[in-house]
C-alpha cells in the first residue's frame, strides 16, 4: 500500500508538472503581460528530490519562450532584469539536439532568434552580450554540428541577421564541423539557386557578408570556382566571381566599404553605420528595416 501512495503521488507530482509547463506555455505564445507571466515562472513546484523545491523556468528557458513566439516586451524584460541568467545555457529538457564538443557551453538564444526571424529580439540579444563579460564569443556560437549563428544566418537568407551579426562581431572566418564558412554555406545557396543572378536574398546576404570580410577570403569552395566559371560568373557577376577567384582584386567600392566597416565600434552598432555620410546606396542592403526594428519602444 505504501509504494501504491508513493507511485500514485509520483504520478500526480508528473501530471501537475506538465499540466503547469502548458500553462506558462500558453501564456507566453497568447503574448500575456509581464507581470502575469513572471508570476507563472517563479511559482515554486515541489518535488521528492533532495531540492525541496525549484523555479519551474528559469530566465534562460523563459527567454526561449520569448524568443519562439516574439515576445518582445517580455524578452527585454528578462535580459535587463537577469542579465547573464537569461543567456546561460537552459536545462536539459530544452537541449533537444546533441551539442558539438565545439559547442557544449553555448546558449542556443542567439540561434534561436536567427532561425525564427526575430530581429527585434536579436538586437536585445546583441547588445546585452557587450555588456556581459564572456559573453559574446559564447552566444555567436549554435549547437548544431559547430556552426555559428551566421553560418545559420546565410542558410536561411536572412540579410538583416547577416548584417546585426558581422556589425556586433561574428566572425566570418568561423569553420562548421565541415570545415565550411559561412560564405561557403551561401555558395551553395547561390549555386543551387535557379533565378537569375542567384535572387535577391541570396544576393542581399552575400553583398553583405562580403563587406564584413576582410580583403583575402578564405573559403573552401574557392576551388569549384574554377571548375564552371561561365555558370559562376552568371549567378555572380563577371566582377564578384573573379573577386572571389582570385582573378581580379577587390572592386575600389567594396574595398573601401570594408575599410569603413572596420572602424565601427560593435557596442555601438547599428547605429553607428547608419550615421556614416554616405549614400544609403553603398550601405549593407537591408539596414533601414534593422534601425527601424530596433528602434521600436516596448516600454
């Protein structure tokens, strides 16, 4: 009779834990107050281990919540409140792929952010890691076979996270498990790709990634260049092929862009690339929508 209350009290224990995670599910993706949802965290779930109690959330596994259904209001509030706790690393019941050994203290918010087009919150995310010490190395990275949050950003074209991410300091020289870059993740957008001129997000990301790039690219589909010029300089350009081949230098715009880029403080991105007095025109494409996104008060 003993061990029948203990397995029934194991199983109400079980019940009440899931029936309030669908709770404070639900009111994150309904987009409810802060205040309410803060409330829902912090209730105190009781359990028969040594720990007589725990926060059913933490601000790490809360801000993922934020960040899935773009909570905005709710995601600034955990970042300014919790600082460094909202992006440590989540409990095992959200690390729902193996990470790589490259990758095992990463927090998957940044990534998250970049896979669900959440610009706003991606700028939240960018700013706070250059006010935590340690920080920003830790969040360009993902869990996903050693990728950064850019080589993410280029596979799934999104020009705007290119460009948040080059301007507050991912690297565009990071290697993936499979030695690629995050220019070799676009090559092969950009040679799978059937439009004329490899379409324009692919074009957006890759004009962008290109001005963040020092002038000597390293990259490992360099060599294929050579193998189908004709089908690269179409899908290029006669002048970004050859660039990239290595058969011409850079073009005198792009490498005066990277020269510019180069003196831009990260901690005071993106406005600082706004403020240069330059044509809009030479500007990484796809600027203005970042500015006006991250300008949005919430508060």
């Amino acid at each position: 009779m003993a061990s029948l209350a203990v397995s029934s009290a194991a199983q109400s224990s079980g019940k009440h834990c899931r029936s309030f995670s669908l709770l404070f599910y639900r009111a994150v993706r309904d987009l409810k107050p802060v205040w309410m949802l803060e409330d829902i965290r912090t209730m105190e779930a009781f359990y028969q281990e040594e720990d007589a109690s725990q926060r059913t959330y933490t601000p790490s596994e809360a801000l993922l919540y934020a960040v899935v259904h773009d909570h905005q209001a709710y995601a600034q509030y955990l970042l300014k409140r919790y600082a460094d706790e909202a992006l440590a690393k989540p409990g095992e019941r959200f690390c729902c792929r193996p990470a790589s050994s490259s990758s095992s203290s990463a927090a998957p918010h940044l990534a998250m952010a970049v896979r669900y087009d959440r610009r706003y919150i991606l700028g939240l995310i960018l700013q706070e890691t250059h006010r935590i010490p340690n920080t920003s190395s830790r969040c360009f990275l993902t869990e996903e076979d050693g990728r950064t949050a850019l080589h993410l950003a280029c596979e799934l074209l999104r020009p705007e996270a290119v460009i948040m991410l080059l301007g507050n300091g991912a690297s565009p020289h990071a290697l993936d498990g499979d030695g690629l870059t995050p220019l070799d993740v676009l090559l092969e957008k950009l040679r799978d790709c059937k439009e004329a001129g490899g379409g324009s997000r692919r074009r957006q990301c890759l004009d962008n990634l290109l001005m963040f790039t020092p002038i000597k690219v390293h990259f490992k589909m360099k060599g294929a260049l050579s193998t189908e010029p004709e089908r690269w300089s179409e899908v290029l350009g006669e002048e970004t092929y050859k660039y990239l081949a290595e058969r011409r230098p850079a073009p005198l715009v792009l490498t005066a862009m990277q020269t510019i880029l180069r003196q831009l403080s990260p901690a005071t991105f993106p406005d600082s690339l706004h403020e240069l007095p330059i044509p809009s025109s030479l500007k990484p494409a796809g600027l203005l929508p970042v500015l006006s996104t991250m300008k949005t008060p919430l508060f």
